[in-house]
C-alpha cells in the first residue's frame, strides 16, 4: 500500500526542487521539446506552471497517504483508479490551455 504515496512524494519532490533550480523541470522538457531556448514569456509560463504543478502533486501525495489510514476498498479506488482519472483530466486542462497560450503570444 505505500508504493503509491512513495511513488507521488517522490514525483512532487522531483518538480518541487527544481523550482529552486536555475531551469524547472518544465522548461527542460520545453526546451527539449522546442529545440531551442525558450523566450522569456514561455520562461516565465513555464515557471509559474511548474508552481501549479507542485500544488497538484502535493495534493495527490496527501490524498494517497490519507488513504493509508483508509479501508483498503477506498485505498484501491482512489490509487487505482481515481488518481489517473484527475492526472489526465489536469494535463488535459494544461495542455488546451498551453495550446492558447501559444496563439496568443504568437509561439
């Protein structure tokens, strides 16, 4: 049952100290993916959707370790279930978001 809430701890703590980082681990995927280095509005974009990010996987490693204490039914649903549903739902959201961020900053 802990594999989730480690699994989690450790994705929040990838994104959370890159924050502190020169370059957050979405402006490394952004300019990978980009080829080249990012302007400063796709900077500052990627800055702030790293902080988003980080809350959201804070509250995904809260939840998981919540259920712990949980019935194992709840625990289940939750970890294998529930978890992926709300991961896909929020990169979804991100994405037609980042889709009009670049129309309307022309990137």
């Amino acid at each position: 049952k802990l594999y989730p809430v480690v699994m989690n701890f450790c994705i929040f703590m990838m994104f959370f100290t890159s924050v502190f980082s020169e370059e957050t681990i979405i402006q490394k995927f952004a300019r990978l993916s980009e080829g080249k280095e990012l302007d400063p509005k796709t900077k500052n974009y990627t800055k702030n959707l790293t902080y988003i990010w980080c809350v959201y996987l804070l509250f995904q490693f809260l939840v998981s370790f919540a259920t712990l204490f949980m019935s194992d039914k709840v625990w289940m649903i939750f970890n294998g279930c529930v978890s992926y549903i709300l991961l896909g739902i929020f990169f979804a959201v991100e994405y037609v978001f980042r889709i009009f961020f670049k129309k309307r900053h022309g990137l």
